[in-house]
C-alpha cells in the first residue's frame, strides 16, 4: 500500500519521488514554527457566515463575512482570494521592475529589457506626447489598401504584428501526433467578447451593441475621422462582426477537439476558399508547410466570401478598428480612458487600476518569463520545488488508489487509464528552460512601441516552431507570478506556477486539512482534467485517440452529462444560466480534484488523533479550506460576461456545485435529506 504522509510533514521533509512502504505508525507532524498568514490554523474563521446553515448554503457559510468584508473594489470587476494572491504577487514584481528600472543596466541584459519596459509604461508625459503616433504607420498602410491583393497582403502584415484581424495562425501540437507542431487556423476577429452579443435579441445585449457602436465611432474621431463618417464606420464594423459572429461556432462547440481538427492541404484550402489566397498569406506569415489544421472551416469559407462581397472601405474600417482597439491602452489617455469606458460596460469595473498595477499586468503580459527569473529567485526556490513534486506524488496515488474502485468502468478502460496517469508530466514553479528574449527589442522609449515588439516577437516565435518537433521543455501560457494552474492534453502535463503556491491555496505553517482542501484540491483538480470530457479523449503520449471500450464510454458520458444538467440549471442574471456544457471540464475537475484531495487527507489522518479545531472536525475544515479559495464579489455585468465566454462556473456554484455531490460532505456536516446542500441518489453525479 502506498504510504499517505501528513501534507506538512511530507512538505517539511527531505522530498522522495516514490514514498517507502506504509509503516506501521504515523509520526505526528510537527507544529508550525510560525502562524499561518491567515486565521490561527490556516482556515479563518472570521470568513464564516454563523447566520447560515452549511447545509443550505456552504458557500454563504464559508465566505459569507469575506464577502461582506471586502466589497468590491472600483478598480475591479472581480475580487476574491485569487486576486488577494494576485496583488501580493504583483507587488514583488513592481518591486524587481523599479529596482531595474534604476540599474540603468547593459543593452541587452535581462534587467535592461525589464527595466527599460517599465520605465516607458510609466513615462506618461512620454506617452501623451505620441499620441497616436505608433499605430500612425499601420494606419497608413491601410488606408492605401486598394484592391483585393493589397488587402489580403496588409490582414497578413497584421497578423505578424499581433493584430489577429479575422482569424488567428499559430502553431501548435497536432493533435494526433503530439510530438510534432503544425499550424493552426481559427477563427477570431470579434471585438466584444462572445457571438451571443450579437446574436441574442435580449434588452441587455442590443444596448451593448448600441454603445459599442458609440464607442467605435468614437475612437474613429479621435484617430481623426470627421463625426459623420465616424458613425458610418462604426456601423460598418458592427455588420461585419455580426457576420463572423454568425459564421463562428460557438464556445460549447469549440470544446470538442474532434470538431476543430481538419488537416487539409493548403491546396485544398485555396480550392475551398477561392476569393483569400491561403497559399501566398501563409508564405507572407512564415508558414511554409504542405498541409494545416482548419479548426473551423465554415467560418474560413465565410470570410472567404467576405473578401468578395463586401465593399473595400468596410474592410480598410474594420482593419483600422482591429488596430485602435488593440493599441487603444498603450496610447495617450484619450485613447485609453474611452477603451476603457467601454470596457466598463461590458464588465462593470468603475475605475481603472492605478498606472503601476497596469504596467504590472502589462510587464507579465509581454516579458514574463524576463520578468519571472528574479520573481522566482525571490519567492520559490528549488526546495519548495521538490516538496510541491512530492505532494503530488501523494495525489497521483490517491487517484491511482480510486481508479480501480470504479464499479463503472471495465478492467481494459481501467489499465488504459492507469497508464494515462502515471504517464503525467509535472511542471512546478518555473521552467527547467527559460525562453530567449534576446531577439526583442525593448527600448525606454516608447511603451506602445514595445508592446509591438513584444507581440510581434510571440508571434514569430510561435510560427517557428511549426515543422519541428515539440519541445518537450515548452512551459505553456502562463508566466511563474500567474495564480492559476493547467493540464495541457497534448503533454499530459500538470502546470504549478509559482504565483500559486502560496496562501491561501498553499501555508507550509497551517492545518493539513486547510493545504488538503486548496492546494491539494488545486492539484487533484488539474490531474483530473486529464480525464474530464475532453481531456478522457487524449492518451498517454498525448494523442487524440479513444482508449475507451464503448460501454464505459457511454457510462462516462452519461455520468458527465449529469454534472451538465446540473450545473445548467444555475441562475446568474435574469435569462441568463451557467452553461453546463461550456463548464463541464472544469465543473468535473471540481468534483474530481476534491474527491481525489479528500481521499489523500483521509490517508494521510491513519494513525493520528482527530484533532477538532475552532469547532470543526478534520474533514469539515478540509471543506472549509476547499471554498474559502472561492470567496469573491463580481460585478452583474462580469457575471453575465463569464456566464457567456467562461468555461469556469462562478464560485458560489464551483463551491455548491461540488460539495452537493459528495457523500462526504454531508456526513461531515450532518446534511439532512431535503438540504439544499444534498442531491439525493439518482441525482447526485459522481466519476472520479
């Protein structure tokens, strides 16, 4: 049997990849050397709503006098326990970007191009007096487009660029052959966030589409347009979304890998695509290879008899607003408060953040892994590294000990599966390799001009590595100050940031139960998505091929669809739901990560007293450390946003949603039958 070690003494000692045998007795770990950052033990009991009962309403419970206690800021559109992360995390990198700001270091140097990023973002008198001089020559350029060539050549230029007008090229794994990278082609090109927002004929969203039109026009007539062309442009760009929008699949679509995988020769695509010539865009991009992924084909056959039916001055209109729209925050504040004007409709943040927090953000954005090097060296070390690999050693063997349980699931599924598992890459922190900025260019200069530079420079990287073998070094999106985490299919790996690990996901001086219910819940959460509707798709090489017999795939199937109807049946706003089949992977690995974390903290409780703390037994303050990461406050109009665009579910319903389902819960707590906190047999869903 494996051996479940006490999460703080597994993380307090010498870190082994494969645990000895199970002994006979536990040794107690040791009390913490210093308080946790937040509450006696690492849970906080003054989040706790006393005036609810957990069985109606845990997450209330949980965080009910959190929420009461942090209103939501003006400067955000959420804010929760990830953001309290976030601010901490974002504060140490203010911290290195002003010290290298001021070391005045070597060209070249990773704190040159740190230093000189920051000192243009917040060189404001700078800004202001560019105006809108560093989109003026991109501006130029299509306002020379004159026919059907020069208009196919300039959408190809801005790609290069990081403009992405219409649709995206990038490359990535192919999807049945992980270990090679291909080019992808999606579509994209909407400027407000999801096709409902043109499609749906609700109050709400055509007054949307009434100020996004003000807005647009707005932004035209401070680039320079006269009031009433303006308008008339405005309107223009308006139609044409509509039109992609009505030619795009929609979210809930896209998740199936099947449904985005259609290899086809560039051939084939010019063929299919008459009046855009695929083969000479691709060459102008970099793209040189024989045959490429066309995720969404109708959608490309769309555009194709847009290049031929609309006229040449809707298309320069779009093209310029593709520009503004993305340049708009890096511009003198004319620009950036109307960007963000409108962008407060959509989310409802009334303020913007202070200028330091978006250089911040926009320092992370565009150098992170520049930028995450000193974040590391001053917040995660190789210790902590080790340890964090250790502890999901202890959740792989969790899910390793559950898979063979499964009364639903057939012996071959299961060998497959088990395979799958212990298969799974780990990335911790930071990467083993960092990525080369030595081809950008970042000058003091120009803030605008280096976010250029920056997009253009992923751009080109990502498009060098089509036709080459996968990296197996290859990091993903996010940077080491991200809180968040993620599986990726096409490895099979688990991704950790740095930023993360930290309360209140992770406290080296708190209750186990506190570290089992966040981190370790994160960690369950993401080895799960390897086996969630669409990860379950994937195999151990990372492949798109099924390994599942048809009868246990139809018993997942029907076992997923219950957490669908579930969770579809969650109201955010008036006519407006969660969207079970947009959150179903993620909903899945809730429920998953937390059964799977649970399992390992109960191992980890044999032969070691059931200490009850603050009132609350060890599993009830696991549950307690599970949704006391969920607290937030959120504007309406972002709950509508991500209700739409999101594939995460909000928290009060991550939080209900699971806990509902879990038989544990309700013993922990005592639930009665008829409790809002408990679905009954025959509605309760449960996979892993």
């Amino acid at each position: 049997m494996r051996r479940w070690i006490p999460l703080i003494a597994l993380l307090l000692a010498a870190c082994a990849t494969t645990p000895p045998p199970q002994p006979t007795t536990q040794t107690k770990s040791q009390p913490p050397s210093q308080k946790p950052l937040f509450g006696e033990h690492g849970f906080d009991v003054t989040q706790i709503d006393r005036t609810v009962q957990p069985c109606d309403d845990f997450y209330r419970f949980a965080v009910g006098k959190w929420r009461e206690t942090h209103p939501l800021p003006p400067q955000y559109s959420r804010f929760g326990r990830f953001e309290e992360l976030a601010e901490r995390n974002r504060q140490t990198l203010r911290d290195i970007l002003e010290e290298d700001a001021k070391a005045h270091a070597a060209p070249g140097t990773v704190e040159q191009k740190i230093g000189d990023f920051w000192t243009s973002c917040m060189n404001e008198p700078a800004i202001e007096a560019e105006g809108m001089s560093p989109i003026a020559p991109e501006l130029q350029r299509i306002s020379e487009v004159r026919d059907l060539s020069t208009l196919q050549d300039e959408i190809a230029r801005m790609q290069t660029e990081g403009y992405a007008p219409v649709f995206r090229v990038s490359g990535q794994q192919d999807y049945k052959n992980s270990k090679s990278v291909i080019a992808f082609l999606s579509q994209g090109g909407l400027g407000l966030p999801d096709r409902d927002y043109y499609l749906r004929d609700d109050k709400r969203f055509a007054d949307t589409r009434s100020q996004y039109v003000d807005h647009v026009a707005k932004m035209f007539v401070l680039a320079g347009e006269d009031s009433a062309k303006a308008a008339t442009d405005a309107k223009a760009v308006l139609d044409f979304e509509t039109k992609l929008a009505k030619s795009s699949m929609s979210r809930i679509e896209t998740r199936s890998p099947e449904a985005t995988y259609h290899i086809t020769p560039v051939a084939q695509l010019v063929a299919e695509t008459p009046n855009l010539d695929f083969a000479r865009f691709l060459h102008a991009v970099g793209v040189n290879e024989s045959s490429v992924n066309v995720a969404h084909p109708q959608f490309f056959k769309a555009v194709s008899d847009l290049i031929k039916n609309e006229p040449l001055d809707t298309w320069k209109a779009y093209l310029r607003w593709r520009v503004l729209d993305t340049a708009a925050p890096t511009l003198s504040h004319t620009f950036a408060d109307e960007d963000f004007a409108f962008s407060s409709v959509i989310s409802g943040q009334k303020e913007q953040q202070p200028r330091w927090q978006r250089c911040v953000r926009a320092a992370d954005m565009s150098i992170g892994q520049l930028l995450g090097q000193e974040y590391v060296r001053r917040r995660f070390t190789p210790e902590a590294k080790a340890k964090m690999s250790a502890l999901i050693d202890n959740l792989i063997g969790a899910l390793r000990s559950d898979i063979p349980t499964l009364s639903w699931m057939g012996p071959e599924t299961k060998e497959a599966a088990l395979q799958k598992l212990n298969a799974f890459q780990r990335r911790i922190g930071y990467p083993d390799k960092w990525r080369d900025y030595s081809d950008l260019t970042i000058t003091p200069n120009s803030y605008a001009v280096n976010t250029i530079n920056a997009r253009e420079f992923a751009f080109r990287r990502g498009i060098t590595r089509i036709g080459k073998p996968d990296d197996p070094n290859e990091w993903g999106f996010f940077t080491p100050a991200t809180v968040n985490a993620s599986y990726q299919p096409s490895h099979n790996d688990i991704t950790f940031p740095a930023g993360i690990l930290q309360p209140p996901f992770y406290d080296p001086n708190a209750d186990d139960a506190y570290n089992y219910g966040g981190i370790g819940t994160v960690i369950g959460h993401e080895m799960t998505h390897g086996f969630d509707d669409q990860g379950a798709k994937f195999d151990a090489q990372g492949n798109l091929r099924n390994w599942w017999t048809p009868a246990d795939l139809k018993n997942f199937e029907s076992r997923a669809e219950c957490v669908a109807n579930e969770y579809s049946e969650f109201n955010v706003a008036p006519g407006v739901n969660i969207q079970g089949k947009l959150v179903l992977g993620e909903a899945i690995a809730d429920l998953g990560g937390a059964t799977i974390a649970l399992a390992a903290y109960e191992h980890s409780l044999q032969g070691e007293p059931r200490e009850t703390i603050d009132g609350f037994t060890p599993e009830q303050r696991f549950f307690l450390g599970f949704a006391q990461v969920w607290g937030e406050n959120m504007a309406p109009q972002e709950m509508t946003r991500r209700a739409l665009t999101d594939p995460h579910a909000q928290g009060p319903f991550r939080v209900n949603g699971t806990v509902s389902n879990m038989p544990a819960f309700r013993k922990a707590f005592g639930c009665e039958s008829g409790t809002k906190m408990v679905r009954e047999e025959g509605k309760r869903c449960a996979i892993w």
